[in-house]
C-alpha cells in the first residue's frame, strides 16, 4: 500500500486503525455491523446494468467467486468501489451485514472492498463468530456510509 494513501471511507479508517492496534478491532466489527453495504448479484431480467435492485419480493443470488476451493462474496462499502471491482457492469443489493450473515452459507469467505488499500477479508469461523456474537448486539444501520471529505 502506497504510504500517501489516506483512508477514504468509516470502513477504510477502521480498518486501519485494528490493523494498526488489536483494541480497535472490536470498533470495527461496531462499526462494519452498523453499516450499509453493496453487495453484487447475478444478472436480473429487466433491471439495467449498473442499478441497485430493490429486493422486496422475489429471488436474487449473489456473485460468488471460487478460488480453489474457496467461495469468496466480494462486498463493497461503496456502489462506486463495487463498479470499480467489476470489469462489467454489475448489479447489485445494499444491505446491513447482519441481514447478509444471515444468509451467507457457513463456508463462504466474505471480502470487504477487493481492490482497494484497506480491503478486509472474514474468514468462515470469524463470520460464525459475529454470527453468534454480534448481530443481535448490534442495531440495524439507518443510512449508508458517508463518503469522508
């Protein structure tokens, strides 16, 4: 990571901050829980390229990359950083990470903003984890995550 890189969202900053000391990790699974985040799914009919779905009735899947033997959910903190990630245009849900763990199988890694200085990769027993330790501590998010100026 370049050493001018300044961290750009709440998310980026928290990230930072718990690989920096092992007493904000705990700040930022708060807050990471608390958030809105974008997550990519597969092609809809009818909806265009690049659009937030709006899931209140019906089915949607999620865009899984497997690595191996590893299924990776990319998750992003920004539709604009989600864009980036994908070489195509991509369709995406914005949800709380609790609704997401929710429905996430157990054997799947989760990876926070793929490409950029402060990704953040959940491992499947750290997801279990903040499964059975976290969600229901933690109040749902009311807006998304605001852009730092």
């Amino acid at each position: 990571m370049p050493k001018t890189f300044s961290p750009v969202t709440p998310l980026d900053k928290a990230v930072k901050a718990a690989r920096e000391g092992k007493n904000k990790v705990a700040d930022f699974y708060s807050l990471f829980l608390r958030s809105r985040i974008f997550v990519p799914i597969k092609d809809f009919p009818g909806v265009k390229p690049n659009a937030q779905r709006a899931v209140l009735r019906g089915t949607f899947s999620f865009r899984v990359k497997l690595l191996g033997k590893r299924r990776i959910l990319m998750i992003f903190d920004t539709p604009m950083r989600l864009q980036r990630a994908f070489k195509t245009p991509t369709q995406f849900i914005s949800l709380g990470p609790g609704a997401l763990l929710e429905a996430l199988p157990a054997d799947h890694y989760l990876l926070l903003n793929a490409g950029a200085p402060f990704a953040r990769m959940f491992l499947p027993k750290e997801l279990a984890w903040l499964r059975k330790n976290m969600i229901r501590k933690t109040a749902p998010p009311k807006r998304p995550a605001r852009r730092l100026r």
